[in-house]
C-alpha cells in the first residue's frame, strides 16, 4: 500500500472540503437578495431605510437578507415573520390591485407591526388611504408572488 506524502495529503483533504461545502457557498449566491440588500430591522428600530452588508446575511424563506448590524441579523433570526417584508420583494399596493412591481425599498411603510414596501413614493400614501381593504386584497393575490418565485 502507497502512504500519502503530505502534499499528496493535503490536497486530498482540499478536495474533500472543497465537495462538503462548495455546494452551501454555491447555494447562497443563487438566492435572491432580499429587499435589494437593506437591512429588514432597520425599519423597526432606526425607522430609516439602512442598507445591509454582505458579511451580515442570513438566508431565509429562500432569500438572503442583509443586516447593517449583527444585532439586527440576531432579532430577525429569532423572528423573521416580524421583520420580514410581508410580499418579499413586491410593492404591496400593486398586489392589491393584482400586479407585480418590484418594491422599492426606500418606499415603505410599518402598519400593525408589520413592514410593507412599496414601488415608488406615493405607495404608502395610496395604501393608507384604505388600508383594511388594499391589505386584504394584497394578502387575496399573494399567490401571484408565490406562484413567480417557484
């Protein structure tokens, strides 16, 4: 039987570790950047749209999300139904008007506890306007973003 010389040893072990986890890093870059990168907690505790960064991601519901502080990735990690945009990426008076838009994340709106964005500026403005009724009919047509991220 042949031993291994180190070299030999080495790169075997490159090989493997490389197979082990190639396939998470590979999976992470495929997901879709949640909310074009800004950090979800932010709205609830700065009340300012804040830009993530990319060493504080955490993927969830098939999205990475990025935190401006390790804080923020922890809170939303123990709860990311509260922080979590409630239609992904979508504009959520769009929705309720049957549509897809890509939201804006500068556009955007906490209403009971619950964070909606929006495609431009006059969209919470709008939401507002019948907010029981244009929350309903977004939640009645949430199928429409479900059925374009499958």
């Amino acid at each position: 039987m042949h031993n291994p010389s180190r070299r030999e040893a080495t790169r075997l072990i490159l090989v493997v570790a490389v197979g082990l986890f190639a396939p998470t890093f590979l999976a992470a870059d495929t997901l879709p950047l949640a909310i074009r990168g800004y950090d979800p907690v932010a709205y609830f505790t700065t009340r300012t749209p804040t830009p993530g960064l990319p060493e504080i991601e955490l993927e969830w519901d098939e999205h990475r999300y990025r935190f401006s502080r390790p804080e923020h990735r922890e809170l939303f990690k123990a709860d990311p139904v509260r922080y979590a945009p409630q239609f992904a990426n979508f504009c959520a008076m769009a929705l309720a008007k049957g549509q897809i838009v890509e939201a804006d994340p500068k556009a955007w709106l906490i209403s009971d506890g619950k964070l909606y964005i929006f495609g431009g500026p006059d969209g919470p403005r709008l939401f507002q306007q019948s907010l029981a009724e244009n929350v309903a009919k977004a939640n009645q047509n949430r199928m429409l973003v479900e059925n374009l991220q499958r």
